[in-house]
C-alpha cells in the first residue's frame, strides 16, 4: 500500500513532465514536431493517475503495465524512419529501474518482458527490421538493463535482510522491556499489599530500581535510533569530569554483581561531552564486555594528543574477523549475538554516532589478547565552561 502511494505520486510529477516536454521545444526550437505524442502519452499517464485516486486504487501492478504501453508506443511511434534510438533505449533502462522497484515475484518476471518486447520491436521497426542493425543496440540496452537488475536486486536482498534484523532487534527490545517491567509491577506489588517489610522491602526496592534502569536504557537506545535514523541524533558537548561519570556507571553494574577494576579514574578528568549521552556509552561498553567478554573486566583512561581515551577492555576472545566490517552496524547480528539474551545489536552503533557527535569517536582494537573499546573525548581546557 505504502508503495503504491509513491508510485502514483511519482506517476504525477511523471505525467506533468511529459506534457511540458513539448512546450519546452516549442520555446527552444520554434516547433513541435512529433513531440505531441510525448504530452499524448503523459496525458494518460494523468488521466489513469486520476482514475486509480479517485476510485482509491493503489494497484502498482495496473500503473506500471498502462505507463509501460503509454510511454513505449509513444517512443515506438517517435522512432519510425529514425536512427536514433536513444530514447527506446533510455525508456527500456528507465522502465528496468521502476519495475525492479515497485514490483515483486511473476509480476516483476511478466513487466520486464513487456518492457524488453516493447524495446525490441521499437527497434526492429525503426531499422526495418535489418537484425544486424537491430540486435546490436538491443543488446547494448539489454546489458545495461542487466547491471539495472543486478544492482536492484542486491538492494532489495539487503534491503529485506535489514527489515528482518529490525523486526529481531524490536522483538528482543520488547521482550527486555516486559522482562524488566514484570520485576518492577511484581515488587509494588508485593509493596503495596503490605506482603513485605523491614530489610526485605529494602532489597526488593533496590531490585525494582535495578530492573527500571535497565528498561530506561532500552529506551534511550530505542530513542537514539529513531533520531539517528531520522538524522537528528543532537548532542550538548560541555565541560563534564569523565571520571565521575564512568565512576557512577560502573557503580549501578557492581550493584548487580559485576567486578570492574579501574584505573585512573581517582582524579577529575575534564572533557567535552555531553553529561547526558557520554553516561549512555560508558553504558554500551560496560554492556557490550558483559555479554561478549572475559570475566577480567577493565576499565583505565589515557589522556594525550588533546584527547582523553577511555579503554574498556575484557579478556575475552575478541570479535571475529568476519563480523569486523559490521562491527558498528545497525542491526547487525554476530554468530555470538545470535544466543546472547537482552542484545538488541544496537549498542555500538549508537555509542559510535554519539562519540562523533562530540567530536570524539569510538574504535574496536586486539592489544596483547584484550578486547579494547577507546572511546576518545576532546579534552576541555580549564576555563573553558561552554
């Protein structure tokens, strides 16, 4: 439905072209010639566009078929006594690229060998049917419309392994959620029927904190993609101690039971970042070595060059070559990702757009059998407040 709305839109600005066409000759040359069948052809482009809106039809299937006859038995009347074929040949690549987009499976088949009939017997006509004349251009045509079709296809087979990543990214996002919720709605629960008191209730609060702050980080990936997405990811860079920051991150996973040893991390460390979003990548890391990584956790900060770099690093095996090219993917999926619970495949990619949006940036290196994440931070010159 969603494409049969752009393609009829499209099929407007189509029609509406092909019927201004001749009047732009008219202007330029002095005559209209046989271009009158150009505006005929994008008159019933119009009418048909107008038909399908107001009986609400959004058959692509129908549209493409009447602008393929309309458009090629225009282009075939054009090029009767004339050499030049050009314009058989621009519509048959042009036609290639619209149908290998806006239509699917036997239709696509069908629409194709309209269009390559329509080309062949446009030229076969023009040449008075002289093959040695006729196979050569059709052939040149047939090529290009053959790379048309490898490119498209490419595109679409991607373009639906992506869609079906998004669908798994959003599924175990959603299942997180509800996890997480179900914990928080059980212990108000238990809290607001007076089923637990004293020391218990203590813990069984700080549980429910626990499980919401982990729901809020679902959300604030989910967030970030959506922006990102849209191209609005937007961040506050200012003057932000990284220190204290990574130090009150690492202190929400040691409430879980997570063991971090730290380095450098006693005094302030002043950067550029953006107090709100530089949190939400320490985050993704500290995540990021949960899951996939040793049990020999670290974190250290390296400042030089301007610069101050934050290493998280694990002992663990590292990250296959093969996954390496889309490490920082959206919605990519590792052979490891693939049975790790909670992962949406989000994380790197979000902490990398963020780091960049701070003028900082985010690498993935092997030292000396470690996993290491450097995310870099500009550092901030005292005085510098903005």
């Amino acid at each position: 439905m969603r494409m049969g709305h752009v393609y009829l839109r499209a099929r407007w600005f189509w029609g509406v072209g092909m019927l201004l066409l001749p009047l732009a000759i008219r202007l330029t040359s002095g005559e209209f010639g046989d271009t009158w069948l150009v505006a005929a052809a994008g008159a019933v482009m119009l009418t048909h566009a107008l038909g399908m809106t107001l009986w609400q039809m959004h058959s692509v299937v129908h549209a493409v078929f009447v602008d393929l006859v309309a458009t090629h038995l225009a282009v075939m009347i054009l090029s009767l006594d004339r050499t030049d074929h050009a314009a058989v040949l621009l519509a048959m690549v042009g036609f290639t690229l619209l149908i290998m987009l806006f239509t699917q499976g036997a239709t696509r088949v069908a629409a194709l060998a309209v269009n390559g009939a329509f080309t062949f017997v446009t030229i076969g006509m023009a040449d008075n049917w002289a093959m040695e004349s006729v196979y050569g251009p059709f052939l040149g045509a047939g090529f290009v419309a053959a790379i048309v079709i490898a490119v498209m296809a490419a595109f679409n087979k991607r373009f639906a392994e992506l869609e079906m990543a998004r669908a798994v990214t959003l599924g175990i996002a959603s299942h997180e959620l509800r996890n997480r919720l179900t914990g928080v709605i059980g212990v108000t629960q238990l809290l607001t029927e007076d089923m637990v008191g004293g020391e218990e209730a203590t813990e069984l609060l700080h549980m429910a904190h626990r499980e919401a702050e982990q729901a809020e980080a679902v959300i604030d990936d989910l967030l970030m993609v959506s922006r990102t997405e849209r191209g609005m990811t937007q961040t506050a860079p200012a003057r932000t101690d990284l220190a204290e920051t990574v130090r009150n991150v690492i202190a929400t996973f040691e409430s879980s039971g997570m063991n971090v040893k730290t380095e450098g991390l006693d005094e302030p460390l002043w950067v550029r970042a953006d107090p709100l979003r530089s949190p939400q990548v320490v985050r993704n890391l500290l995540s990021n070595a949960q899951r996939y990584g040793g049990s020999d956790i670290r974190v250290a900060v390296i400042e030089g060059g301007g610069f101050v770099s934050l290493l998280v690093s694990d002992d663990g095996p590292g990250v296959d070559r093969e996954d390496l090219p889309g490490l920082f993917t959206p919605y990519q999926r590792t052979k490891k990702s693939q049975v790790e619970p909670g992962s949406t495949g989000l994380g790197l990619w979000i902490s990398r757009n963020l780091m960049r949006s701070m003028d900082g940036d985010l690498a993935y290196r092997r030292i000396d059998d470690r996993t290491v994440f450097e995310a870099t931070f500009p550092i901030c010159p005292p005085g510098d407040e903005s």
